[in-house]
C-alpha cells in the first residue's frame, strides 16, 4: 500500500489536555499536510509542512516534520471539545501533485 | 471567497447506471483532484487535472473518468456503478502551479449504489 501510516488509529482525551498523533510515510516528499475531518464530512485544510522546514506552528497547532525517519506529528494543545474529529497527513507521492492520505487519527475531546 | 462547491451532496443510484459529479473550485485555482474515501480504503486519490489536463491518475479501473473545462471546473464520472463505488467523493483545489500549493477540499458527494 502507498498510504502513510497514522497512530494512534484513535485517541480519547480530556478537554484541556495536549492531543499528538504521528504520520509515517514511505516516498520523498516535497511537503505533507494536515486535515481535519468532522462525521464524513470535507477536509479542513490545517496546516502545510515543507520538506525543508522542521517544525511549524498554526495557532494551537503545532506541526513537526522529520525528513531521516519520514515521519511527521501533530500537535494540539490545550484541546477543546470541538476539536473531536479525524486528523489525516497527506504527503505528495514523490513530488507529484497525487497526495497519498494516511490512515487517520480519531479524537475525541471529552467536555 | 467562496470555498469548493461539490454537486450533488447526496446521490443515490442503482447498480449498472452511470453517474457524473461535479466540482467548483476556489476562484483563481487551476488544479483539482479527485478523491474517493470508503471506510475500508481510506482517502484514495483519483485523479488530478491542471488547465484541462490531466497530470496524474490513480489506480482505478477505467469506469472512473473525469475531465476539467476551461473555466477550472472539474466532472467526474462513474459508468457502470457497481455496490462498491458506495463512497464519499472529494474534491480538491489548489494553485496547482507548485508542489507546495495548499489543497482545499469540498464537502463531497456521497455516492450510494442500490
């Protein structure tokens, strides 16, 4: 398969509480990026990483990148109830403009 | 700005018919790509078009075709339909003119075969 692995598959937290999830991907990339999905719905765009940038931030949202391990990670911090939903990484499949998706993440935020 | 506008949101269509969706992308945006996401495989890309062309194209049996007009907006089209094409399908847009463009996705249409 060329998807990216994500884990945990699922993750039950605390509202207030830090939530991370990991991407693993197998191809070079020139950049991965973050979704958030609500109940099936359509993809909210949260964040790009390029593949010469090591950490990024957006908000709450705090994005790493390791280029050596093809590997990525999410952070939310300080998390909120609305942020119950399905995190996805999606990377560019060698350079391409085909994004391979990864597995997802789902969290729940308990009020 | 109006974001990514798919139609129809909710479809519903019997095995062997054909069916054919459509996407709006973001005003100025000359990519976009098509995705399928089923509970079983995941976000699966489809196939991806810049300036009516298509650059790049998943592995799908050749039922899956979609094509871009000069306006940027995008079809899809399913012949055939078979129960398992039962699916959410997403579409994207972006710039399209770098690799490292955003992708923005439409809410989707949710494609039921009967």
């Amino acid at each position: 398969s060329q998807q990216g692995e994500e884990d945990p598959q699922a993750l039950s937290i605390q509202e207030g509480e830090n939530a991370t999830m990991n991407c693993s991907y197998k191809t070079s990339i020139n950049n991965l990026q973050w979704y958030r999905q609500n109940s099936g719905r359509g993809l909210v765009h949260l964040i790009l990483i390029r593949s010469n940038e090591r950490e990024k931030h957006s908000g709450r949202l705090r994005v790493t990148l390791d280029t050596s391990k093809k590997s990525s990670s999410l952070l939310i911090t300080a998390s909120r109830a609305a942020d119950t939903a399905s995190y996805f990484c999606a990377t560019d499949y060698r350079g391409t403009y085909k994004y391979i998706f990864g597995t997802g993440t789902r969290l729940k935020v308990l009020a | 700005k109006a974001g990514v506008t798919q139609t129809p949101r909710y479809l519903i269509k019997t095995r062997g018919q054909q069916v054919t969706l459509s996407c709006s992308p973001i005003s100025g945006h000359r990519s976009v790509s098509w995705y399928q996401q089923t509970p079983g495989q995941g976000l699966q890309f489809l196939f991806e078009y810049f300036s009516e062309t298509q650059r790049n194209k998943g592995n799908f049996p050749g039922r899956f075709s979609g094509r871009q007009f000069s306006n940027s907006r995008s079809e899809m089209n399913v012949s055939t339909l078979e129960l398992g094409d039962s699916a959410l399908y997403l579409c994207a847009s972006s710039f399209g003119d770098s690799r490292d463009t955003e992708a923005f996705f439409g809410q989707g249409t949710r494609l039921t075969v009967v």
